[in-house]
C-alpha cells in the first residue's frame, strides 16, 4: 500500500481563511498607499515643473509659460489631463515657431483632479525674464475623486515664484491650505 500525502479538507478551508484575512486587511491599506503615491508623485512633478520655468526665465531672458495642455500647442484643456512649460516669446499662451517647449507632464491622472486658482482668474502661470511671476499667486489644489480631504494636497504658489507646500499643522490628517483652513474638497 502506499501512502497518499496531501491536505485535508479542513486544513484548505482553513488556509483560505487566514489567506482571505490578510487579503482584507491588506488591499485596503495597498489602495490608501496607490491613493497618496498619485498625490505625492504629483506635487513632486509640479514643484519641478514651476523650479525649471522659473529658472529657464531667468536664465533665457525670456517669458516661460506654465500652462495646462493636451495637445502640447497651445494653453487649454485641464490640469488633470497634463501640462507644459515653454518659452512663450510673445506671451500669447501659444507654441509660436520661434518658441521651445520645456518640459511637458502627460499623465492624465486617474485617481483625482487638479486645479489651479491664481489671482485674476488666469489658468496659467508666466515667468518674467527675472523669474518672477507676471502679476499673479495661487494654489495648485489636487483632490481625491472621492472627496477623501486626507489625501488632498496643496502648493502655495507665491509671486517670486516660490513655492510652498500646505501641510496640517492641527494634527487631524488634514492638510490647511493657504487661506488656514483644512483643504475642502467639494
């Protein structure tokens, strides 16, 4: 006779069990970590992007623009879907044959929306040829698509250009924004 070696029934059932369990506790927690990565990768991307318009301003002596796009030509379209930064020679918000684009952002993000309030209602940012802002602040806001007010994240955009992240000061995991209140996101 031989031996047959294997599991029993009660020892599979009860190895799905505890498997279903760590599953449970742990997508959750793997989804929260997706989730902040977006926001994180993000700022990171437009702290870089403002960095280099303001110094290709500077360093070209010309006006760089900073401005939401899709198709890469012009100024249009949603922060959401991407952006670029270029020299804009005659500040008309449009890639002219004698301008150069930058730096461009493609991802389209699929977990939240960004959106930029300035002063004036512009939905651009330029740099003058000091690096400076031309007549304009604001905020870069990105919420979670489902409103979650712990994962959204604000850059303070000031008119030399600088740059500063919003971060919670109360310790309720809800970051204040630049008017000091928590971030809404409606």
């Amino acid at each position: 006779m031989h031996s047959l070696q294997g599991f029993t029934l009660l020892e599979l059932l009860f190895t799905v069990l505890i498997m279903s369990l760590l599953m449970t506790l742990g997508v959750p927690q793997l989804s929260l970590f997706i989730d902040q990565n977006e926001a994180s990768a993000l700022q990171k991307t437009l702290i870089q992007h403002i960095a280099i318009a303001k110094s290709s301003a500077a360093n070209s002596g010309r006006i760089v623009t900073l401005c939401p796009s899709t198709a890469y030509l012009e100024c249009e379209g949603s922060w959401t879907q991407g952006s670029m930064v270029f020299i804009d020679r005659n500040s008309n918000r449009k890639v002219d044959l004698d301008d150069s684009v930058i730096r461009i952002r493609k991802d389209d993000l699929r977990l939240g929306e960004l959106e930029w309030r300035a002063f004036g209602r512009r939905k651009y940012l330029q740099f003058s040829p000091m690096g400076f802002l031309l007549h304009q602040s604001g905020n870069f806001t990105y919420c979670h698509h489902d409103g979650n007010a712990t994962l959204a994240r604000q850059l303070i955009v000031n008119g030399t250009g600088r740059v500063r992240i919003a971060i919670d000061s109360d310790g309720d995991s809800i970051r204040e924004g630049s008017n000091g209140k928590p971030i809404a996101c409606a």
